[in-house]
C-alpha cells in the first residue's frame, strides 16, 4: 500500500510540477520581466501556489489514495478542486498586481500595476494597451496649464485622485523626454565605489566599466526600491541594480 501511495504522491508531484513550471515562464515573459521581479510582489505569490500546488496536492494524494476505497476518485476531484482554486486565485493576483507601466515622474521611475491605471485613458495612442500586455515605459508629463496643474494635485490632495504617474492621461514616449530623464540621473561615481551592491550588479558595472552610455536612475517598486539602467540613446532598460538609490542622489 505503501508503495501504491508513494507512486501515486510521485505521479501528481511531477504532473504539478511540469504544469506550474509552464505557467511561471509564461508569466515572467509575458508580465514579469526578471530586471523587475524584486521589487514585485511574484515571489510572495509564487510561494503561495508551490505550498498549495506542489506541497499540499501531493500530500493529500498520499494520504487519501487507496484502491480499495469507493470514493478514491471523489477525494482525487476535491484535491484537484483545491488545487485549481489555488493556482487560479494565485494568477489573477499576479494579474491584477502586475507592473503595466514603469512611468517616470519628477526624478524618479515608478512601478505602476495593472490595477491601478487605466489604459483607456491615454490620449497618446501608444499607451491605450490591454491590462494583459508587458510592462510598458511611459513619461508623465506635468501640464503647462497652472490652473490644471493645480487641479492635478488638488484632487491628489483632497479627493483622493491617484498621482500623475498612475494617470495615462498624461503619459508622453520617455524618449521624447530624454534631455529631462538624464538630468536626474545618479550620482555614478559613488554608485560604482559601493562595497555592498550584489554579484551580478558589480559584474554588470565590471561589464560597462564606461559608464557614459547609460542613466542610471531610482525605481520604486511595490517590494523595495532599485536603480533602473537605461541606454541612453534608446531609452531601453538594460538591467535594474538592487541598492537603495537615494544614497546616489546628486546633491
């Protein structure tokens, strides 16, 4: 019976294993690029499906299975029930919380999700993009209008109206805006002196030892904070340094 068990646990283990190993790759191409997964919420998450889907499921698959019982194919249905509940609540969080748009606002990068902009809104062709695309870059120009201005963060202030950088309203092509973009850029000098930036970060900046290519610049994320790199021809992302950014901040 033992060994029935043991079988049956090994069987649901790798069928799991084989079907969340899909969906995380599916999901990092399509929603969570790698420069941004530390400052999101995917591993909390991820956790939550792997104890659920490749812990529990299995589990319980050992506990329940017997041939000999009548209702061996009811139990199996619940934990597969349990388990699609989990792995489906688990995808729509990672949908509903997934970085849309890294907007640039003021002097700074932001990770703004899924759920908190709208699309739609965006006047500028570019930027009305469905909730299921790829994270996308954007500027969030500030009106030249005073009065406007004044309504922006009045309703900000005292109506509770999301800031200018979760407003596609307002978002501008970031290269359209680099002249602005590299005034901000950090202090490069002190950040490539840094003793305590990761492995990878010091290979990157060893790679590029010239350092004129890029801007270098804060990115808030919803788990911590980071230093995007953008090539500063293209206005891509190259990379994201895991450091907190404001010790960098030119003074």
């Amino acid at each position: 019976m033992f060994k029935q068990k043991l079988k049956a646990s090994l069987i649901h283990l790798l069928l799991s294993i084989v079907v969340v190993t899909l969906l995380i790759a599916a999901l990092i191409y399509f929603w969570y690029p790698p420069a941004y997964l530390g400052i999101t919420n995917f591993k909390d998450i991820l956790l939550l499906i792997i104890s659920i889907d490749l812990i529990l499921g299995p589990f319980l698959t050992f506990v329940v299975f017997n041939t000999a019982k009548k209702s061996l194919h009811f139990d199996l249905a619940v934990i597969a029930v349990i388990q699609i509940s989990a792995l489906a609540y688990g995808v729509n969080a990672l949908y509903q919380t997934h970085p849309l748009f890294i907007t640039y606002n003021h002097n700074s990068f932001n990770l703004i999700l899924a759920d908190e902009v709208t699309p739609k809104n965006a006047k500028n062709d570019e930027f009305n993009i469905s909730k299921f695309s790829s994270p996308k870059l954007a500027f969030a120009k500030m009106p030249s209008d005073p009065t406007k201005q004044t309504e922006i963060m009045v309703g900000v202030d005292l109506k509770g109206e999301p800031d200018i950088d979760k407003r596609a309203e307002y978002y501008e092509p970031l290269d359209e805006h680099l002249d602005t973009i590299i005034k901000s850029s950090l202090d490069t000098t002190k950040l490539f002196e840094d003793k305590n930036l990761t492995a990878s970060s010091k290979s990157f900046l060893k790679k590029y030892s010239s350092h004129d290519k890029f801007i270098f610049l804060p990115l808030e994320g919803l788990n911590g904070n980071a230093i995007i790199v953008l090539d500063k021809t293209t206005a891509e992302v190259v990379t994201t340094i895991k450091a907190n950014p404001w010790k960098f901040v030119k003074r």
